[in-house]
C-alpha cells in the first residue's frame, strides 16, 4: 500500500468516526431540555474523546508525512542516479567521437606523408657508368636497386689489378661495426642529397605512428609502411640503421620490426653477421 493510499484512507477514517461519534451522541442526548452551562460543559467533555483520537491521528498524519518525504527523496535519488547515468552516456559517447576524430586526423597525416614518400623514392636518381656511352640514369625503385648495387659492390669492396684485369676483393676493415660505419658514411656523403630526405620523411612516418599510439594498435600503419617497402629500400635501411646516420631510426625500425621481411641471401655474405646480430637484438 502507497503511502498516498494511507492518507486516503486516514482522512476518510478520521471523517467517518467523527460523523459516527456526532451522530451517536445528538441520537442519545436529543432533544436537549435545558440549555445550561453546566450541561455545556458535560456535553462539551463527551467529545474529550475525540481530541484525543484527533491527537493520535497527528502523530499518525506526521508520520504519514515523514513517509511522503521519503519516497520524494527516494524518487529525487532515482533521478539524480538516472541523471548520471545518462551523462556518463553522453561522457563515453564524446570520447568516442573524440577518439574517432583524432584517428581520422592521424591517418589523413599518415597517408598524406606515405604520399610524400613515394614522392621521394621516384626522386631518387642514380648516374651508372656506361661505357662507351657516358653514363645511364636511374630513377626510383631501381635507382634504389643500382644504389644497393654500389653500396655492397664498390664501397664494401675494393678494386685491384691482378693479372692485367680489375678484380673487387672484400675490404678487410668492413669486418668490424666501425668499419662498416665508415664505408657506408662515405656512400651517403656520395648519394645523401638522393637518400636524405627519403630516410628523413621515412623517419618521421614511424615517428607519427609511434606518437600517436602507445599499444599495438599502431602496427597496423606500421604494417603497411613496410608493405610500401621493397627489397632493396629494406636493405639500404638495414645498412643506414647500422650506421651512425640512423641513430633516431634504428628505435624505432627495431620496435616495429620494418625490416622483417629483407632478405637475408641478399645481404653479402661478408656480413651475414651483422645480420645475425641484428636479428639477436629483437629477440
């Protein structure tokens, strides 16, 4: 039973044995032969118990009122909670849009910047003897190629006349790290302004990758950075990464893992090595 059903009943109560009471009492003492005031009196006592009746259904409507105010309060709690409930909603559903708009930023940046890498690689350009004619100019993925070519033919090896013919013998000093830090420093002192600005946009791609995400939800981009890599690019990385000119890029190529996919029977076999140590190092 509601607390508003009681106050129905009580007040109807309260009606009916007042009417009852007035009722029985004129019924007993009609008609009134003399009008005194002693008979005042006692006629005004009769209803002493209906004040005290009257008394006790305060308390009791005091009472039904404390209950009232408790189920408003209940009510104003209720809505108070749903109230919370809804802008705990509204709180999760704006950090989702949020959360959603700082993706989209992040992978308009991406794509725009894997736009300007492949802007670089076509800029690569590569001049190769050509005897008689000169020389022949490559661009992009195989000036890349011929650049590779250089790198581990003419700079990790050296060029001697025996038996009136030019022969390449290993260099004995690319043995070491520092020597091979060395060599490879004088071929991007021969090629850096081809090379620079591609290691230096393929830098700042991870970078925005690892900037941007702290688990791995990041590997899907840094996925498909390395699916725009060749062959030949991963290799000038690796070396590049060996070098002191990959300091910044190493970290970040190690954590990622942009090298996964070189292949090894492509790495001379002076320095199966260096790629040993490599591999070691991410384990």
């Amino acid at each position: 039973m509601t607390t508003k059903s009681l106050s129905y009943i009580l007040i109807i109560g309260i009606l009916s044995i007042v009417s009852i009471y007035s009722g029985a009492l004129i019924y007993f003492t009609w008609p009134i032969s003399e009008f005194s005031i002693d008979k005042s009196g006692v006629f005004g006592d009769s209803f002493g118990l209906l004040t005290s009746l009257f008394s006790g259904l305060a308390f009791a409507g005091l009472i039904i009122t404390i209950l009232m105010q408790k189920d408003e309060l209940a009510l104003q709690r209720e809505e108070l909670s749903l109230t919370r409930d809804e802008l705990s909603g509204q709180k999760d559903e704006l950090r989702t849009q949020n959360e959603t708009l700082r993706v989209q930023r992040f992978e308009n940046t991406f794509f725009k910047m894997l736009e300007i890498l492949d802007s670089c690689r076509k800029e690569i350009a590569y001049q190769a003897p050509n005897f008689p004619n000169g020389s022949t100019t490559y661009e992009g993925r195989e000036a890349v190629r011929r650049l590779y070519e250089a790198l581990s033919k003419r700079y990790f090896f050296n060029s001697i006349t025996q038996n009136y013919s030019q022969q390449l013998v290993f260099a004995e000093d690319c043995n070491t790290s520092e020597g091979v830090n060395q060599r490879y420093t004088k071929f991007y002192n021969d090629h850096g302004d081809d090379l620079g600005q591609y290691f230096r946009t393929l830098y700042n791609i991870i970078k925005l990758v690892d900037r941007n995400f702290t688990s791995g939800d990041g590997l899907v981009y840094s996925n498909l950075l390395r699916a725009q890599l060749s062959r030949y690019e991963l290799l000038l990385i690796f070396y590049n990464c060996l070098s002191s000119h990959g300091d910044k890029l190493t970290p970040l190529v190690k954590k990622y893992s942009i090298l996964k996919h070189m292949e090894a029977e492509l790495v001379i076999e002076q320095h199966q090595w260096l790629l040993d140590r490599w591999s070691s190092e991410l384990n």
